[in-house]
C-alpha cells in the first residue's frame, strides 16, 4: 500500500507526535508498505530520506516550532492518506484526500483546546468554542480516526464527532532500548555527577506550561529528601527560567533527541508525570517499557496508560496525596520492583510498535478495501 503522512511538525523537531509518527512510519515500511512524509522545512535541515517531502515554513513564536505553509508541487500516487494534525497540514490532507478519492485518516494526538494559553489574544471561552468547532467540521471530513486512549475517543464524542474512531496508541520502539541498562545507568549517573546512592525521581517531556512542571518542582521541593534527585529530560519555553532558579537537586539534561532519549529512561527509579494535557503520554509508556513504576496526576489519556496500584499511581491533583505515592515508593523496594516488573510486561503487551503498526494496517486496509467496493 502507498501511504502519504502529513505533519505540520516532525524531525528535527523534538515532539511526541514527531517521535510517534517517525515510528509508525518505520513499522509500516517494515511491513512492506511505502510511506511518503509531507512535513514542514527546517532551516540548515536536509534528510537523507528520499520519501520526505518538505513545504515551506515560517517562524512562530514557540522554540523551534515552524509554522507550516503547506504547499507541494506534485504529490506521488497513493491509496491512503494519514494526517497528524488538522490545522495547515491537515487541511492539505484533506485536499489530496478528495482529489484522489482515496481515505483520509487523522490521528487526534492533541487536547489542542489545553494549548489556549498560547493564543492569549483571545478570551479562553471563546477560543474553546471556536477550536472545538473547527475540529469537528475537520474530523467530519475524516474517513477514519485514531484515538491514543479511550479518554481521547470520549472528547471526540463530547464533540459530537460521528465518525468511526479506534483507540489505537501510539507505539515504542523496544528494539532501541540500551542493551545492557545497568552499564548504561551507571555511564550516564557519572556523566551528570549523580551519586550512586541518591534515587531518581525522572521526568521526560515539553518544558511548558501545559506540562505542570511547578507542580512537579513544588511536590520535590516538600519532599525534602537530600538522597533524592529530580531529573528533568527535555526542553522548551521554560527551560532557561527553570535554569536561572538554580534548584536544589534538581538536573536539567536538556532536549536529547530520539532515540538517544529512550537511554535516559535508565537514569530513574520513578518516573513522576504532572501533566493535566496528555491525549495517552507516550513518555509514560516509554518509561513503563524501561521498567520505571510511574507516579502520575489522575488526568487525560494517562488514565489508560496507568494501571494505578499495579504498575504504578495515579492520584488526585493535590501535592499531598503526589508526594505520599513518592515516599511510598522511595522507602519500599520491593513494591517499587514488583511494579516495575508489571509495567515493563504491560508496556511490551500493549505498546510495542509492532502491534501497533498491524492495528493501523488493520484500519487502513478496511478503509482501502471499503473504497474498492464502492467503486465496483
């Protein structure tokens, strides 16, 4: 099958849809299928692939985010069309979708009306009203939708969107963690100076609002355990502000691109999440994989990624009952390992890129198979 994917951000840029979308695409190739990527431009960016297609980009006012100006010469043959976003790219989906009669399918990665704060010129009610309204006139074009969690499905819903829609997660890469995560720990705790008896409280993401990273700082900060460390992997708009704080404990790595960043994941013994936007958090399902016990907010799409009290917790959005399931953990071992034992099985189970790729597959060849009868 020929599938054309459209992204109105992806490689250089470091992102959880760039890091899902670049996996699916290997999987799918893997499976004998040819993909074809339609992406913005980055500057002094070339790639070595030659099924990616690149349109213009400007500026915007987010680190390293490109606004995409979605335009193309020529776009090759293909049966099936698969957007990640139904903003520029998206809408360039559609088009190519219905000139060639072919399905259009959109994977929903983004609880976009969570991101209004970026557009502070306009009253937060209104902006929800009119992106949720733009979204359902998008997602009725849509042959098909991917939903990463059943929350994800449920918002849809709430929306009123009636189109067919799989709750289908977004998969990780197993083959690309270190094969030896022990010497790996060990190599990475001596390059930031960590000592070998302070445990790990590890975060991986965004550096941003939507992230909740005050929470999470706050909730270190009253732990008040000198032997423990909070580690913070990535980067983004905060990152220089939570710098300058100079906080105590506390490791900034900075953004580590994929795969690399699926290295760090060793460095931790609880992975600790905040966020309050997620549509699945793909990072609490890589950190699972690696064997890390999650301690997360009851919100969003983790609601389904955590299985709280089996792999890890999911608690209220209050600092207390946060930083209880931390000490819990942090003073009992063997509990930390029997949940880091079902999470890693889960991880493999249920989010490995192989069973999602042939989940995907399943939907597209449904749609394609549809589209050939119709014509008949």
């Amino acid at each position: 099958m020929k599938i054309a994917f459209f992204l109105d951000s992806y490689k250089p840029y470091l992102s959880g849809v760039t890091n899902s979308a670049e996996i699916l695409v290997n999987e799918l190739r893997r499976l004998g299928h040819k993909v074809y990527i339609f992406a913005p431009s980055y500057p002094n960016h070339r790639d070595s692939d030659p099924d990616i297609f690149r349109f213009p980009s400007i500026a915007s006012g987010y680190p390293n985010f490109r606004l995409a100006l979605p335009f193309v010469k020529s776009v090759p043959e293909v049966d099936l069309v698969h957007s990640h976003s139904p903003f520029q790219a998206g809408l360039l989906a559609g088009f190519v979708a219905r000139r060639r009669k072919v399905p259009l399918v959109y994977t929903f990665h983004t609880l976009f009306t969570r991101y209004l704060h970026y557009a502070w010129f306009l009253p937060a009610p209104l902006g929800r009203l009119g992106l949720s309204a733009y979204l359902h006139s998008f997602c009725r074009g849509a042959d098909a939708i991917i939903a990463p969690s059943v929350l994800a499905k449920r918002v849809l819903l709430a929306w009123q969107v009636r189109r067919p829609v799989h709750v289908i997660p977004s998969g990780i890469e197993l083959s690309r963690y270190p094969a030896d995560p022990a010497a790996m720990r060990e190599a990475l705790r001596r390059r930031y100076r960590i000592r070998p008896e302070e445990k790990v409280l590890l975060y991986v993401g965004r550096l941003s609002k939507e992230k909740n990273l005050h929470f999470l700082i706050e909730a270190f900060a009253r732990l008040g355990q000198p032997d423990v460390r909070l580690v913070l992997v990535g980067g983004g708009p905060l990152e220089e502000e939570l710098r300058e704080l100079r906080l105590k404990n506390v490791t900034l790595i900075g953004e580590i691109a994929y795969p690399e960043v699926l290295n760090y994941y060793s460095l931790g013994d609880i992975f600790v999440f905040a966020s309050l936007t997620e549509t699945q958090g793909m990072v609490i399902a890589e950190a699972k994989a690696a064997g890390l016990p999650v301690v997360a907010l009851f919100a969003g799409g983790l609601i389904g990624t955590v299985r709280s009290g089996v792999d890890g917790y999911l608690v209220g959005r209050d600092l207390e009952p946060f930083i209880s399931r931390i000490r819990q953990l942090l003073s009992d071992e063997a509990q930390r390992a029997s949940l880091a034992a079902a999470a890693q099985a889960d991880a493999r189970a249920r989010f490995s890129s192989e069973v999602v790729a042939k989940q995907v597959e399943t939907v597209y060849n449904s749609l394609t198979e549809r589209r050939r009868n119709a014509d008949v």
